[in-house]
C-alpha cells in the first residue's frame, strides 16, 4: 500500500493491480474467509470490496459495492459466514454491512473515542471493538449496548484475536493477554520487549504466544508460557542504512505458520520464526518523500500470490541464529 509517486516502477514484484483502488491512505484490508472477496478500508472514508477471480496463473479484480463513514475508517473485519462486513474508525462507531444480501449498513457500536481494532469473534458470537477512549467493548449485534466494557491502561493501538487467545496492545507499550473463556478478567499484562510504540499484533496459530512490531522497525517474538521465556526474541527489519521505518502489519501463513511482515520502507518479508531466518524480500513500491507529489500521488493495493519457495519454512542453518 502506498501514495507515494515516483519515476521509477511502483510495481517491481508485477504484483496484481487492484482496480479502482482508494483516493487516499488505505488503513485495513480484509478477505473474506468464505469466498474471494476483498475489502479495504480508507482515509477517503470508504469501505470498498472487490471479487477477486483467478482462471490459471491470471487473477482480476472486479470492484462491486461501497459504502461511506462520515470520517476517516481505520479497521475491517468479516463475520465468519462470509455475508457481513464490520468498519470502525474516527466517526466512533462500527457499521455492520450485510453486503451478500445487498442490504443497507446499519450502526452495531458506538464508542467515545475513534475505534482503531476490531474482530468478530465466532466462538462467542461477539464483536470486540478496541477505542481511544481507552475501553474494549464486547457486542451482540442485535442489542444496542454492549455486553461487556473492559477498561484499557491506555489507548488501543493493537489487537489480534484467535480464540481463546486475545491480546491487545495500548499506548505506553502495554500488551494485555485476555483468555476469552473468562474475558472480564485481564490474563496477563506485560510491557512490550520493544522500546518504542506498538505498531501491530498477530497471534501465534497455535494460540501459545504472539509477534508485536513497533514503530521502529523491530519485531517482538513473545511466548505466553513462563517456561518458555528463554524461546523469546527480538530481530530488526524494515531498515536501511541509517534509516528505520515503522512494521505496520503482521500476518501468519495459514498453512506453513511462518509470516510476513509489511513496513513503511515500502517492503515486505517472510520469516520463519522458528529457525529465525527471512525466508523472502518483495517491494512493492520504490520509496522516495522527495518525489511525493500530494496533488497527483496515487494509492495501490497489490494482491501477490506467493512461491511456497517465499513461505515455506527452512532448517536452521548452524547456530549463529538470523539469517
């Protein structure tokens, strides 16, 4: 994701192009986990949503709805069904879109500050939306209050959710670890193994810990159990020379368990945390603020579709550790 115009090739990976992308930032993207339907979220205040067809090694993108906040959207997530989409950001409220149907977008969450996290939870049948006004808030849809509110140190920066496992990361480096089988009662807080502001979360598939990147270029590799705190680590990435850049999301392969990790130097990796080694490195887009041009600057979204080669994950080699 960029806005950012250059004279050189924005597309150096000739990734797939998304068609009729945002006017502005793109703050979230969201697949759908039933079908091939993608949806952004934007600064420009849209929430947008794709079909995405694949016939061989061709792939298109094919937009088919959209709806507006009255301000800035900053997180997406999907029912677990595939039918409804959920948006929160700076208008302080979440809009559920039964986009399937066809149906109009109605309000399901209110906060008292922007809403920066959101996650369906399919276990509980609950949303949970995470608010600079320093609350979580767990929501049955077909009610207009929430049925739980979960006080936070501090503003919500961060969050990710796969059952029973739920850790949320705050302002003035806080993680907090939920066990959702007893949501009401904080599982574990611990200050953050990075030294600057949490960026990003991702738990681990096996639900036994979670990965955190910050601001400054750093990632966090964090184990829940106390036995297993000699397993933790921390590694650099999204830098070059001098110059560090901030690790704006994480996310585990579903089938091989190693992850990517995308950063404002405009580039995005694989990793294989397990024997500590970048299995890959993609740019997306050619950096450059002194090529920036606001008037005409562009934003992309690029679908990549990954070698197993990229994602697979690899024996460590000796004992010297980061490859």
């Amino acid at each position: 994701m960029s806005n950012f115009l250059t004279s050189t090739n924005h597309n150096p990976n000739k990734s797939i192009e998304v068609n009729q992308p945002p006017t502005d930032s793109v703050s979230s993207l969201s697949f759908s986990p039933k079908a091939n339907f993608l949806v952004a979220t934007s600064w420009d205040n849209q929430v947008r949503c794709w079909e995405v067809a694949r016939n061989g090694v061709n792939v298109g993108t094919v937009p088919k709805a959209s709806i507006s906040h009255d301000h800035p959207v900053l997180c997406s997530t999907w029912k677990d069904d595939g039918t409804t989409v959920f948006s929160g950001g700076c208008d302080k409220q979440v809009k559920m879109w039964p986009l399937l149907s066809g149906g109009q977008p109605m309000t399901v969450a209110m906060h008292d500050a922007p809403i920066k996290e959101i996650a369906w939870i399919p276990e509980m049948s609950l949303l949970v939306t995470g608010s600079w006004d320093k609350t979580l808030r767990y929501w049955d849809t077909r009610q207009p209050n929430p049925v739980h509110t979960q006080q936070l140190p501090e503003r919500c920066y961060a969050m990710t959710v796969r059952h029973p496992l739920m850790v949320v990361g705050t302002a003035d480096r806080n993680l907090i670890v939920y066990n959702l089988q007893n949501p009401q009662v904080e599982f574990k807080r611990i200050v953050s193994p990075l030294k600057y502001q949490t960026r990003c979360l991702a738990a681990f598939p096996d639900q036994q810990g979670f990965l955190v990147g910050s601001i400054e270029g750093r990632v966090g590799v964090h184990h829940l159990d106390d036995g297993q705190q000699g397993k933790n680590f921390t590694f650099k990435c999204h830098r070059e020379g001098n110059e560090i850049y901030s690790v704006n999301s994480l996310n585990f392969h579903p089938i091989h368990h190693t992850f990517a990790t995308a950063g404002s130097d405009g580039a995005f990796n694989f990793w294989d945390k397990d024997s500590k080694q970048r299995l890959k490195v993609c740019y997306d887009w050619s950096k450059g603020a002194e090529n920036c041009n606001p008037a005409t600057a562009k934003t992309y979204i690029f679908l990549h579709l990954p070698q197993e080669s990229e994602v697979k994950g690899k024996p460590r080699i000796g004992t010297t550790g980061r490859k």
